[in-house]
C-alpha cells in the first residue's frame, strides 16, 4: 500500500486553471459522470459520460456558445445579465467541491455556487447544485432572478419528458412545475440532463417555461407564453428549445439574504431527491487517479490524510469482496487501472 500512497501524493492535484480561446481564464474539474466548466465572466458548460472507464462526455447544454444559458438579475427596476453587464464584477474561486464566484456591485452582493453532487443509488458524483445567495445589500431593494438554460438534446424529436414519460413538444408555462424535467438524447437513453423542479431541499420556480430560446432571449424579464406554440422563429431559428425558470423578486432588507439553487445532472440518477453534497470516496479516487503531477507542494501534503482514508477503505472492499457491487468493481478496477498506469509512466521516467 505505500506505493499506492506514494503514487497518489504525486498526482493529487484535483482542479485547474487553463485560458481559453477567448483568452479569457476558465475552471474546469471531473469528479465521477460529470464534467464542469466555468469560466471568469460565470458562464458555464456541464457535460456527462455513462462509461466512467473510458469517459465520453457529452454536453447537456449548447457547449458551442455557453453564453446561451442566461442568469439575468432583476435588481428594482433594472435587469442584469450575469458576465454582460458591468454593475457586477466576478471573482472567481476553486471550491473543494466546486467553483463559486462572487459577484460583487455598489447595491448587493451575490454569491454563485457550482457543487457536485450524488444522487441517492449513485457511488458517483452524477450531477451538480447550482446555488445563488444574495447578501450584503446596501439598502431595502427587490431581487429576484431568471433562468435560461439552453438545452439542446432533445431538439431532433422530442425536447422535454416529464416525470410521467410524456413528451413535451410544444410550448408550455406552469405555475406550479413537475418535478423534474428531462432533455434527452434520442440515440441512447442513458445520456440526457434532468434538471430537478420540486424539491424539498431547493426553492420552486414562481414560474416554468419551455418555449423557442430566441422568444425567451428578446423579453428582458417577463415573457408572454402562448400554450401549444411551436419551438420555432422564422426564420431566425428552427426547433430551438430552452426552459426558463423565474424566482420573482422578493423585498431584501440591509443584513438579510435570499438563496436560490437548482438541482441537476446526468438521467441515470433519476432523481436528485435525497441527493447530497460531495462526491463518495471511490469515485473520489477514480478521479484522482486520472491526474498527474510532478511535485509536492502544501497542498498535496494536506491531501494525505484523504488519501490514507480512501486506502483504507480499498483494502477493507477488497477483503471483504461479496459486499462490493458491480458498479463498486467496475470503479476499483478502474483506478487500479489508472494508478498502474501511472506507476509505470515514474518508473520509466528520465
């Protein structure tokens, strides 16, 4: 087991920073069936894979312009779009579990939170939390926040599934949503993105829209919805879905705060009721065993105390073999696998 050790304090560097074309600095980290991306004007891209052995991921939003799911805040009688409009200034920070930035005006303050979370028969991180708080105001103002999220799965045949099954192919506004909706590739039914709508654990919208993402995109705030219209704009674009969730605002005094998050992820988890925060330990280790690094820095050297956790916990699956499940041999294997990998690539290093 120490060289395993000795192997894992090498290659323990979780989360990294890379430009992008755009020169603009972006975060990106794996942790089980999911990949995120953030970049430093808060725009996003998250994706899924079904096969954590030989990851494939697959965008669950438009990944070819990220700038089409919008957060747009609505601050009194201004609307702002998060990372276009100046009023708020990001700061971006690497989480443990996450990536969260903070954004920061003359009137309030609001903190956004990406986490990775498991759902409830999952080893496997397979979806995020997506969180928002305001706080620090200035003085007593309405806030309140809209949410356009740009799917794209499902736009061959049908865009949406409710929790019954029952596709949704038109327009459609509730004021009291399902559950959860599900936008779902038509090739396989294992990839897709399910985003949780009720739950106890998150605030309901005040108001769900799948509608044309050009419709929703012209209105800056409120939008007239037409029940049973196509998701089509001649000829602007063609069979374009997005939904939109509203959180109509609330009055803030000085000192208080409001939270707003949303729950989802890849459709193998089914649902995100029960989820919880962080990602179990062996997918934790298959994660970082998909790393490399060179030194060990302070970081690294804090991380140890994790890593003995997680060896402890393989040596005690292995010698108690009829308690493990496939999906837990599939992941063993795996990172066995990457760490052997990884072990020969030191040993025949200059």
């Amino acid at each position: 087991m120490k060289s395993l050790k000795q192997l894992l304090t090498g290659i323990l560097a979780l989360t990294f920073l890379s430009v992008s074309a755009t020169g603009l600095w972006s975060w990106q980290m794996d942790r089980g069936k999911m990949r995120l991306v953030v970049d430093a004007q808060g725009h996003f891209s998250l994706y899924s894979t079904s096969d954590v052995v030989h990851p494939l991921y697959v965008p669950l939003f438009w990944a070819v312009d990220p700038t089409t799911t919008i957060v747009t805040v609505k601050l009194g009688n201004q609307n702002l779009v998060l990372g276009k409009d100046k009023t708020f200034v990001p700061h971006l920070q690497s989480l443990a579990n996450g990536v969260q930035i903070t954004w920061v005006s003359p009137q309030v303050q609001l903190v956004e939170t990406w986490e990775f979370v498991v759902s409830e028969h999952s080893p496997l991180a397979d979806g995020i939390k997506w969180s928002f708080e305001f706080a620090k105001n200035a003085l007593s103002q309405e806030v309140g926040l809209r949410i356009i999220l740009d799917t794209y799965l499902g736009e061959k045949k049908d865009a949406f599934f409710d929790p019954a099954g029952k596709p949704i192919d038109a327009e459609t506004s509730w004021q009291t949503p399902p559950t959860f909706l599900i936008s779902r590739s038509p090739l396989r039914s294992d990839l897709g993105l399910l985003v949780m709508l009720s739950d106890p654990s998150s605030p309901v919208p005040d108001r769900t829209v799948v509608a044309n993402w050009q419709r929703l995109d012209n209105t800056s705030w409120d939008y007239k919805s037409e029940q049973g219209r196509d998701f089509n704009l001649l000829p602007y674009s063609y069979h374009d879905s997005a939904l939109a969730l509203w959180y109509q605002p609330q009055l803030l005094l000085p000192g208080s705060s409001r939270e707003i998050s949303l729950v989802m992820g890849s459709v193998t988890a089914g649902t995100f009721k029960d989820s919880r925060i962080g990602s179990e330990n062996l997918g934790f280790l298959l994660d970082t065993s998909k790393k490399s690094g060179s030194s060990l820095d302070i970081e690294v050297r804090k991380a140890l105390a994790v890593v003995d956790n997680v060896l402890m916990q393989i040596k005690e699956r292995r010698s108690n073999p009829e308690k493990l499940n496939p999906q837990d041999l599939q992941i063993l294997q795996a990172t066995l696998d990457q760490l052997e990998q990884q072990r020969q690539k030191l040993l025949t290093a200059p």
